[in-house]
C-alpha cells in the first residue's frame, strides 16, 4: 500500500489504523476500505480531477443534499467526516483530492439481480432520494459536469474521436459506429422536452443503491460525485439500463441481453410509490423515451472512449469499451421490440398513482 494512503487517512485524524484495501468496482475514482483500530470502517475515496475539475463544488451539492436527505424517515445518509482542518476535502504533496465517509455496517450493494424485491426498492429508494431533495436551494448547487447526459455533447465527443481514432479501432467498430450514426436523428427529439429541473443522482446504476444485508431493504443512494441540478428523465431511464437488463453492460454474450419487464413494472412501482404526485404530466410522458436513451447515451460515451483509446474508463482488455457500446445498442434493440408493453406499463402505474 502506499505509504501517501496513511498520510491522507491521518489528514482526517485516524492516527491509528488497521487494515486499508483498494477497492476494484469503480471506474473514475480510486476507492479504498479503512479500517481504524478501534473498529470503525470508512471509505476512503481519491476524486479524480482529470472527470471533476473542481471538488470543492461537488462536495457542497453533497453537503446540501445530505441535509434534505436527514429529515426523511427510512433514508440512510452516509456520514462525511471532516479533516483535522474542518474541511470536508484532504489535499494531498501531490494535489490530488481526498475524502472519507463512514462505512455503513452490514450494508452491500449487487451488481446485478432478478429478484423483483430488489427491483421495487430500488425504484422506491431513488423516489425517495427525488422526493426528500425536492426543497433544495438549485441555485446553491452547482453543475458540475455540464452537458452530462447531453446528446449535442456526447455527439460532438463521437465525432471528434472518428477522426483522431487508429486504423484497428475503427475496424474494429465497423458495425456499431453506423448503428450509432443512425440512432442520433432519432433521439433528437430529447433536447425539446422542456422538463422541470430538480436534484438528480445523474448515475442510478444498480450497484450505486446501498441494501441492509439483513432487512433487504435500500438505504440510500451512493458515489454521489454526480449530484446536481437535472432531469428525473435520466436517473429513471439509467436505473432501468442497468437493473432490467439479464447481463451486465461488459458481458459479450450479446444473445443474453434481454430486458426484463417484470423486474421492471417493481420497479416502476416502488419508484411511483413515493414519485406518483411529484411527477408532472411532461415527466410522466418522458418516462419510455428515458428508458431507451440512457442505454444510447452510454453507447455512444463507450464507443467515444474506445475510439479515443480508453482514457476515461477502466478497461481490463484491449476491447472492453467496445463490447460494453455493443451491450447497450443490443438492450435498445430490446426495449424497442417490447415499447408497447413498457408503455403500458407506465400508463398503469400513472392512473393508479397520479
């Protein structure tokens, strides 16, 4: 381990500490377990400035929503511990940004699922998270990564990495890139959708809702470096990308991809079981068009990164950017195939709980 680690931890006033391990899951920050020697566990985590250029700012739209987020019952908020200088960020010799929360005991998070249970807590624990920020001061916080989830954006990304990307990539990607040409034109339509904005997770993936090991039930919302002012329309389309899909997005047996629609009406439930009278009619109306953006959104942010030569994610082999890319246009396909059905679904769920 490296002996910069225990110069951070004791940055936050642990003196005394007894074991320290990385984690391997996440894909932007550098993640580690702490545990101190008198027992206490707390996560240690190194925000990447190349992603999140000012901390100081994502730190504050944490801070503000974690006060909203106390006052709710059967909400679990993390604890931020303050450095020795009662600062919520540790800098360290080399600049880099550190931070520490308190380790929730007997918590646990999956990476993937088929049990409808867990498919209605984690709708209902994201309705809670949208409902509990919903008398957050907006123009306190900040926008962080501007254009996030932006179709403009992400194109312009594509584009530019068709023209600096190798001669292999490219033939490597000579099947995706022109599906992904061709969906651009139809998710147009997202830019003029003129939905309210509220405080969104912005990355509602599966394994970022935190389960007590022995109730099963969902505490809260984690890695929360992507809070800021946006729209309900992509964290419930990112939750559905990465919960109702039979294999996870790296998985490269394609002919696995399924979306699931029964995990998914739990899900609708749970989340319309707290969201019911906050959603407006334009977010309601949104809602099918959501499920089958994000998977786009996350295409083309893979394909990006393949092209470019995997900057901004962790790969473990050579093509991994490229077959995740292929996993999401292969699930769109899917919904696709079941849009009927899903629209039902929500229709269902709006008249019993609007």
């Amino acid at each position: 381990m490296d002996i910069d680690i225990h110069r951070v931890v004791e940055g936050f006033g642990m003196n005394r500490v007894s074991e320290i391990k990385e984690f391997t899951s996440g894909l932007i920050n550098r993640s580690y377990y702490v545990r101190s020697g008198g027992g206490d566990e707390f996560v240690l985590q190194r925000i990447n400035k190349e992603i999140f250029e000012e901390p100081e700012k994502l730190m504050l739209n944490i801070l503000i929503i974690n006060d909203e987020l106390r006052k709710i019952e059967d909400y679990r908020v993390p604890e931020i511990l303050l450095t020795t200088e009662r600062q919520p960020l540790y800098t360290d010799a080399e600049g880099h940004d550190w931070r520490v929360m308190r380790h929730i005991p007997n918590s646990m998070t999956y990476d993937a699922t088929e049990d409808l249970t867990i498919g209605a807590e984690v709708g209902r624990i994201i309705g809670k998270f949208h409902c509990g920020t919903v008398n957050c001061d907006l123009n306190s916080m900040h926008v962080t990564l501007p254009n996030f989830h932006g179709l403009d954006f992400r194109v312009e990304w594509f584009l530019q990495s068709l023209q600096k990307a190798n001669h292999a990539r490219l033939t490597s990607a000579h099947e995706s890139i022109p599906e992904v040409e061709q969906l651009i034109e139809y998710f147009s339509s997202v830019d003029h959708l003129e939905l309210p904005t509220r405080v969104t997770h912005n990355d509602t993936k599966l394994n970022n809702v935190l389960f007590d090991r022995s109730s099963g039930k969902a505490l809260c919302l984690i890695d929360l470096d992507t809070i800021m002012p946006g729209h309900i329309f992509h964290d419930f389309g990112d939750a559905v990308r990465t919960l109702c899909n039979a294999v996870q997005e790296g998985d490269p047996n394609l002919e696995a991809v399924e979306f699931q629609h029964r995990l998914f009406v739990e899900f609708l439930q749970g989340y319309v079981s707290q969201t019911g009278g906050l959603l407006t009619d334009k977010e309601w109306d949104s809602l099918p068009l959501s499920i089958e953006y994000m998977p786009f959104i996350m295409a083309v942010r893979f394909l990006t990164d393949y092209l470019f030569g995997d900057r901004y994610y962790k790969v473990d082999f050579p093509d991994q950017n490229l077959i995740r890319c292929q996993n999401q246009l292969k699930f769109i396909s899917e919904l696709r195939r079941k849009r009927d059905e899903i629209k039902q679904s929500i229709e269902a769920a709006r008249k019993a709980f609007s």
